[in-house]
C-alpha cells in the first residue's frame, strides 16, 4: 500500500465515523493497520475511534502501539490520558496528561511566536 492509498484509507475510515458508519471505519483502520503496523497516524484513528465507541480495551491497544511509534506526541499522550481516565486510572492519566503538557511546552519553545499568537 502505498502511503497515498493509506492516507485515503484513514481519512475514509475517519469520514465513515464522522457519518456514524462504525463498523465500515473500523475495518478500514483494521485493515491500514494491518497494510502499514508502523503507521503512527492508522494506530491513532483507531485508538480514537475505538475510544468514542466506548471500546476501552482495544481504544488503549491502539493507543499503546501509537505511542510506541511517537513517544512524544502531544495527541497520543492526550489521547491515552483520555482512555486511562474513563478506565478509572487517574495515576496512569495524570502521567500521559503531563507528558502531552511537557510536549506542548516544547512546541511553544521551539515556535514562540505561534505560540504567542495561538496558532
């Protein structure tokens, strides 16, 4: 697959969640996770997708293998400071919503003027 033919396939899949069509979304994030396991961005849709459907347990399946690709990315720290919180983790939350603070932090150190003008 080329990287082309996945970004389309992740942004169908996000389109069918956004039109309540779950079950076609998680097969097309199933199926660029299988295609490309090294995708930050298919492990991300799913680890989200799979959070608004309330699927806890795959939600953090795919949000562990976001964050082993991206450690520091300020969305999957988020993203799993979320799903920790709705499983009742407030530790494990409180430790992914600080690293997505530190990560923001350094975003605004490395472009201060973005960050002054909230961009």
């Amino acid at each position: 697959m080329t990287s082309d033919e996945l970004r389309n396939l992740i942004e169908d899949a996000t389109a069918d969640f956004a039109l309540g069509e779950n079950d076609p979304a998680l097969e097309k994030l199933a199926r660029a996770t299988a295609a490309a396991p090294d995708s930050f961005e298919a492990w991300h849709a799913l680890a989200e997708v799979n959070f608004s459907l309330r699927r806890l347990d795959a939600a953090l399946a795919a949000g562990e293998k976001a964050h082993a690709l991206q450690p520091a990315d300020l969305f999957i720290n988020t993203t799993l400071s979320r799903i920790w919180m709705e499983r009742g983790d407030k530790a494990k939350a409180e430790h992914f919503g600080a690293q997505a603070k530190i990560q923001s932090w350094k975003d605004q150190l490395k472009n201060p003027a973005a960050a002054k003008d909230g961009f």
